[in-house]
C-alpha cells in the first residue's frame, strides 16, 4: 500500500482549528474518531506521515487513558513538540466539555420531569449493552485462546463482583504476573525508531497551567480521583467509565446508580472522547469547578504520557517483560470491565421492557452493520419518553 508522502507541518493555529471542530462534531468512539484523523491527517492533509501515525496508534492503544484523546495528543506533538501536544489536548477537549456541562446544567434543572425520566428510562438498557459489547470485543481481541489469559480475566471478573468495586492491586498484580506469565509467548511487532518533534516556539510550554486550573473546595478530591484513573486504567472510553462507577457509585457515595448511568449516556451521544463523561459527573458533583477539576484530571495523564513516555515506549515497548505487564493489565482489565458491567446492569434492568431493550440493542449489531453507537441511545431515548410521558 502506498503511503502519503508528508507535505507540511501544519502552524499551530490550523493544529488547534482541527482539534477544536474533531471534539465538536466527531462522534462514533475511539474507533472512528482514530479512521477520522487517519483521513484527514494522513491522507488528505499530509501533516503527518503513514509510519508516524502507525507509531501514534501503538502508544494510543498501549498507554493507559483515552486512546483516541491520546493519539490527537500525540499527533500534536510530534508536530510541534510539547506546545502542539497542549494545543491539540486542549482544542480537542474544550467542545465537549461545553457541550456536557451545558447538559449537566439542564439535567439538574429538569431532572424531575417525566420527558427526562423516560428519556433516561430508555438510555439505560442501552448503555449497559454498549458496555457489554465493548466487553466483548476488547475480550475477544486481548484473550483470544490463551488459557492463562482467561484465567487471569475470570479471576479478575469474581473478585469484581463478589466486592462490588474495583482494586488498582488487582491491575497490578495482574501486570507483575504478566512479566512471568505473558513475556515468554509474547512476539511484539518491532517499532520503527522514534522521530522526535521538530523545534517548536511553543516547546517552552509546559503541563502546569493545567493544574493551575484546578479550584479549591471539593474539586481537588475529584481532580485528583480522575488523575489516578486517567494513569490507571487501560482500554477504551467505556473501560474506564466502569473502573470509574465502582469508586464514584460504589466507594465515595458521589453519586446513586441512576444518575451514573445516565453521566455515560451523555458521554456517549456527546461528540469527542466517552471520558467526558467525567465532566457531567463532575459538574452533578460540585458545579462547574467540579466539572474543570474532573476534566483537567481525566485528560491530563494523556498529555504526560505522551510528551513523557512516547520516546521510552518506543524504545522499550517491544521489550518481553514490558510487552508482559501491559498484557497482565490489559487482560485484568478485560475481567473487571465483564465484573463492573454487572454491577452498572443491575439497577438499570428492572422490569421486562429495559430487559428487552437491552436484548435488542445487543442482537441488532448482528442483523444491521455499521449502525453508529449514538443511534441506538436515540432509539432507547426515544421509546423511552414514549413509554412514559
């Protein structure tokens, strides 16, 4: 296959004019939102090189956080070092983040209106075959027929369920039993060397002014809950709103089942990274300073993490015994996403009606393809406001 031989560096004006419209009008998950930049960045626009962007999907999918927010990061850095990394982060998060608050805000308002009951009354069973089906799918690719893999995910699914909430030792366990149990059988790709950012007037930037943005009162507890969890937590979007349910629902008491449920289904029909769910449950939890501190703290390990480790994790990704802890994470993960999926399940199925909503949204992918996540929310929404207004 050919590839797009690189015309420009793009300036950092036309960087965050692209991020700014990518968060406000690109829906889809980490999947599409990854095709869309491939697109636009590689093919049409040329900014960026075919085994550049390669290397940006390897440290995406292999660090932890939200993989398609990591890449927009990591492509603004290697554009234009760690000036382009906070340009891109902060054009790419900031629609979203209006958008969510915004509905934060009307939700708080009408939360005791029949449309809202009914349109959440629908939205629920959905979200949970969403999650379930991201379950699916990152099992299916991360287990495959490893049997120690397997093992590993069941456990890591039993101790979930039987305490009702999530344990970072469980990842970590999991990671240190990799470097024994996956490091021997695993073959990773050799990664092309590193291309480092080219100069930049920006470079002199730094990550602070983000935690400066951090207010006082409850908001520190929230920033730095969702600063762990953005560090944490491998997989998707929908991975970490589970990890996230079973210490904001389970642990603190922030918020009840309900209201966390219908948090991910704003994130999920909102357009840009799932993890803005985090400012909905910041904004529900301490207004609008609850909702920067959330914010800042979900999406600024994906800027460390770039900026800091793109070089070592290209060097050393391919090493057996790192290539082993990341794949004990990854497979823990896959366990405790099928645990907590359960345990978000439970109060949402209550009667016949949302036990079939859930079964259809989940036989659906099966009879009609390529159907966009957000349509099947739409849908749950709408039968939803239907059966009960």
């Amino acid at each position: 296959m050919a590839t797009v031989r690189r015309a420009r560096t793009p300036s950092v004006a036309e960087l965050t004019r692209y991020f700014f419209v990518l968060g406000a009008t690109g829906f889809g998950g980490p999947v599409a939102l990854a095709n869309i930049m491939r697109r636009d960045l590689v093919d049409e626009r040329g900014w960026i090189d075919e085994a550049a962007f390669e290397r940006g999907l390897a440290v995406a999918t292999t660090c932890p956080g939200p993989m398609a927010y990591q890449l927009g990061v990591y492509c603004g850095y290697v554009t234009h070092g760690i000036g382009g990394a906070l340009a891109a982060a902060l054009a790419f998060a900031i629609a979203p983040f209006a958008i969510v608050v915004a509905a934060a805000a009307l939700y708080q308002r009408f939360a005791g209106a029949r449309v809202l009951q009914g349109l959440f009354y629908g939205i629920g069973p959905i979200v949970v075959a969403l999650i379930l089906r991201a379950s699916w799918t990152l099992g299916r690719k991360t287990l495959r027929r490893d049997v120690a893999a397997w093992c590993v995910a069941v456990v890591a699914c039993g101790v979930t369920v039987a305490l009702q909430r999530e344990l970072i030792v469980l990842f970590l366990a999991a990671g240190v039993l990799g470097i024994v149990a996956f490091a021997p059988r695993a073959k990773p790709v050799p990664l092309p060397p590193p291309v480092l950012p080219p100069p930049s007037s920006l470079r002199s930037l730094a990550l602070p002014p983000l935690i400066a943005l951090v207010p006082s009162g409850l908001a520190p507890a929230l920033f730095w809950f969702f600063l762990k969890t953005g560090f944490l937590v491998f997989g998707s979007g929908l991975v970490i709103v589970s990890f996230v349910k079973s210490y904001v629902v389970d642990q603190y008491h922030w918020l009840d089942d309900r209201t966390f449920v219908d948090a991910v289904a704003i994130g999920l029909i909102s357009p840009g990274p799932v993890v803005i769910t985090a400012t909905f449950v910041g904004y529900v939890i301490a207004g609008f300073t609850g909702a920067l501190a959330a914010t800042a703290g979900i999406f600024l390990p994906s800027i460390v993490l770039t900026v800091a480790a793109t070089p070592l994790l290209l060097r050393y990704g391919g090493r057996p015994r790192v290539a082993g802890f990341v794949r004990g994470v990854t497979v823990a993960v896959v366990g405790v996403l099928a645990g907590t999926t359960y345990l978000v399940g439970r109060p949402v199925i209550v009667d016949a009606v949302s036990a079939l909503l859930l079964v259809g949204a989940l036989a659906a992918p099966l009879l009609v393809k390529r159907v966009p996540d957000q349509a099947y929310v739409v849908a749950g929404a709408a039968i939803g406001v239907a059966l009960r207004h």
